[in-house]
C-alpha cells in the first residue's frame, strides 16, 4: 500500500513524537529499525516538507516542526510519495473517456485510504505506541 520509504518516515515521524526531543539519525535509525543511510534521506524529505526540523552541531539532530496532534499519516506520505490516484484510464483506452467500473472502484478504494490517513493524527499513533518506540 505504502512504500518503504514512506514506512521509514512514519517510524521516524512517531519516534520523534514519542521522545519530545531532538534526536540524531543514528538513535532514530536505532530505535526504528531503520537504515540509518537511507533514513538520512528520509528526513531530508520530512525537514523540506517541513514536518521535522533539524539542528546542526552540540545537541543538535530532528524534531518535529509542528505538534503530533497537528501532523497525519497523510502529510508524512504525501511528503515522500503521492498515493498514486486513477484519473484517466491506465490503458489509455479512448472509449475509456471516463474511468471503467474497475479503475472507478480502484480509485475509491485509494480515496479511502487517503481519508483514513488523513483522518489519522500521529498523536493517535503515539498514543498506541508499538514496542519499536523507545521513549525516555
């Protein structure tokens, strides 16, 4: 349903969540399970999206940029990857000038999620942390 790459951000998103402080790649990909190579990149992504913030130096590493309860599952996928939605037909088909009844029902199914992630905060998330999150 997602990529990994929008797993990875969702881990790190609700760690940070979860902490309440700044914290650097190597403990996020520690406690995450995560590669910490490729979650670097990952939140590169998040702090252009500006989900996180970063700080350079002594101290320093990623922290949320707004509340938990102000960011969903949506913002953090979307800021990786678009959920892929069904607007023409796939096949290119010119009798297809609107969506067939299979690429309609596809395309409901994808707007379901969307409002589920949408509807879905990362305060909630924290709120059911998993065993993954380690809190101070």
């Amino acid at each position: 349903m997602i990529s990994q790459t929008a797993e990875y951000a969702l881990r790190a998103i609700v760690h940070l969540a979860a902490s309440g402080e700044s914290c650097t790649t190597q403990q996020i990909a520690q406690d995450t399970q995560a590669p910490a190579s490729y979650l670097s990149k990952v939140l590169q992504s998040l702090t252009r999206a500006e989900l996180v913030r970063a700080q350079r130096g002594l101290g320093g590493g990623f922290q949320l940029a707004r509340a938990a309860s102000e960011i969903t599952i949506y913002d953090v996928v979307q800021a990786l990857n678009e959920l892929p939605r069904i607007r023409e037909c796939p096949l290119g088909l010119k009798e297809h000038a609107q969506l067939c009844p299979l690429h309609a029902r596809l395309d409901e199914a994808i707007e379901l999620v969307e409002n589920a992630f949408r509807a879905t905060t990362i305060a909630e998330l924290v709120d059911s942390a998993h065993p993954f999150i380690k809190t101070n």
